[in-house]
C-alpha cells in the first residue's frame, strides 16, 4: 500500500513542530521514507509515522545550501546545480532501466 499523502523525491515538507524538510529516499518494499531536515539531520519514517505527522507541503527553500553544510563562498561553483531537472530526469531514465 502507497504512502499518502505520496511524497516524492525532492519535494519539501514542514512538519507540526515547524521544521523544514526534504524527502531524500523513499523504499516502497519497505514502505520507508528517508527525510533530510533543512540543518542536514537524516530520519527514516515508516508509513504510519508519516501519516501521523501531517506534513504540509511547501516551496524548497530560497537557500537550498543548508543541508550541504557549506560556505556561502563555497557556493559559487554551484551555477550548474541550477540545471536539476535534467540530470534528475537521467537518473529516472536509469532507474527505470534497471527495474
């Protein structure tokens, strides 16, 4: 049985208590979601724990550096990053492939 509401990868979410978060990993056999809150922390959630927590959608944040724990003068290399879609679209394409 599918999470709901069904996260996906890279989509952003707050949860009750006001923390930012991103789902990073999702094992549909296990039925688990792997979070990484906005400050990087990793959590894993089952299905009803996700349920539980009613999380709300909302925009990733302006600064998505957060998580990466890196300067902001680090971040100048970072103009390719803004092409996310394609390389994530090849990684689909290469899951699907292997499936």
């Amino acid at each position: 049985m599918p999470i709901e509401p069904a996260p996906r990868i890279g989509d952003w979410y707050r949860n009750s208590s006001g923390e930012s978060f991103e789902i990073v990993a999702q094992d549909e056999e296990d039925e688990t979601l792997e979070l990484q809150y906005y400050d990087g922390t990793l959590e894993e959630l089952d299905r009803e724990t996700w349920e539980s927590m009613r999380p709300q959608p909302i925009a990733p944040p302006e600064d998505w550096l957060g998580p990466l724990d890196l300067a902001r003068e680090d971040s100048q290399d970072f103009e390719i990053w803004s092409e996310t879609d394609d390389w994530l679209s090849e990684l689909d394409r290469l899951d699907k492939s292997q499936g």
